[in-house]
C-alpha cells in the first residue's frame, strides 16, 4: 500500500499505519520474519539499526519475537562519537531496549571505539566490522534534512561515504546537530543488505520523501540512495 499517494519507484514499498504502536510492532515483525530466514537459511544473522529516539518502541517490541538470538548479530548503521555510557549513544540505546530478555543472546558489534580522534575510532570501526559479514536487514531512519544514517548533507566525507566503490566501511562525519562528531557506515556496505527498511514519522517527514523522490542530487539529500534501489517504507502520522 502507498503512503499518502506518495508517487512511489515501482522498486519501492509503502506501508502507512495508523500510529507509533503499530508502526513498532508491525516493523519488528516484519524484521523478526526476515532474521528467521537468515538464520534457518544459513545458520546465522546480521541486523543493523540506527539510533537517535524513534526506534526504542521497534526495539522493546523486536527484543520479545521468538527466535534464536544467540545466532544474531547487531550492528548499527551510525553512531556518535560518545562513550557507550553517554545518554546520546546509539549502542547504549540498543543495550538498554533491544538486547533484553531473550535478545540479549545476540552478538553486538558496536562501531564506538574510545579513540584520540574521530578519524581513529572511525579506522579501528572500519577493521572491526570486516568480521560482520552479509547484511540480512537494514533499519534506517531519516531526518528532515532528508539524512540517513550519519550521511549528512555538506559533511567533508559525504562524497566519499557515497561513493559505489568507497574502500572505507565505515567513515567519520559532521552533524550539525550536538553532538556533531559522528561515525557511518559508507554506502557499499549498506547497499549490500538483503533487505533494507525505512521508519519514519509525522507528516514532515513525509514531506522529505516527496522531497527527495522529486530529486536526483543524493549529495542533497542522501536518503536518495536508497529510494532507486528495493526499499520498504514504514509511515505513521
């Protein structure tokens, strides 16, 4: 189903629902499906996420499906350049509300690393997710600048982050928004997932999509990396 007779690529999916609550629970079964078939399909799993607040209702409703946790690994899309231990840590968020109960079985490979600079914590990053292996589900977010991830537009290494052939898995950014030192996975590896999602909310949000869906230039608006490639949108008011 379309969202708000949004003009969809036939490459991309809408799913409008009526509330938080059902986004949350109608996401993580849909994430929960996918990992089952990863899991009986090849004996394993890889889940990555992104932060900031929208998902912790995804996550406390992802962390209470039935499946083998202990054959799954998190990862997450982006993360400030902040100890786990900070309020605005994407991995303490996941720590707290995704990795309870049963999910706590699973295996996480966060991309904070405690670092002199940015640049080495996004190098050391970089070494440690060669070892994740092959995306099976992609959740990410959007903000009204039309971001996903840490691909923010006007960041010096948004270019390279971009690029279909970056060498670098994960790169350093700026946001504009505190705090601005941040880390992303770069395109070819986000790209690599079997099956991607985007959450978003309220009807600004909506309007982004219109947004980009009417524009070619990514640089402008990263989130168009994702919308000519199979995507599936999950939208509530």
């Amino acid at each position: 189903m379309a969202i708000c007779n949004l003009d969809l690529p036939p490459q991309v999916t809408g799913l409008g629902l009526g509330s938080p609550e059902q986004l949350a629970g109608e996401l993580a079964i849909t994430v929960a499906n996918a990992l089952r078939d990863a899991v009986d399909t090849r004996g394993s799993a890889v889940l990555v996420v992104s932060g900031g607040r929208s998902p912790v209702a995804f996550f406390e409703r992802l962390s209470a499906e039935e499946l083998d946790w202990s054959k799954v690994t998190v990862s997450l899309a982006d993360e400030r350049f902040v100890p786990v231990s900070h309020t605005d840590s994407n991995e303490g968020l996941v720590r707290r509300h995704l990795l309870r109960g049963a999910a706590a079985d699973a295996q996480l490979l966060g991309l904070y690393r405690s670092a002199p600079s940015l640049d080495e914590a996004a190098r050391l990053s970089d070494e440690a997710l060669a070892e994740l292996g092959a995306i099976d589900v992609l959740v990410l977010g959007m903000g009204e600048d039309g971001h996903t991830a840490s691909l923010f537009p006007g960041s010096p290494n948004l270019e390279q982050a971009l690029r279909s052939d970056c060498p670098q898995r994960c790169l350093p950014m700026l946001a504009p928004s505190v705090p601005r030192q941040r880390l992303t996975l770069t395109l070819p590896l986000l790209h690599s997932a079997h099956l991607t999602l985007l959450a978003v909310q309220g009807q600004a949000k909506l309007a982004t999509l219109a947004d980009a869906l009417a524009g070619e230039d990514v640089a402008a608006m990263p989130i168009r990396a994702f919308l000519r490639r199979p995507l599936e949108i999950h939208w509530c008011p």
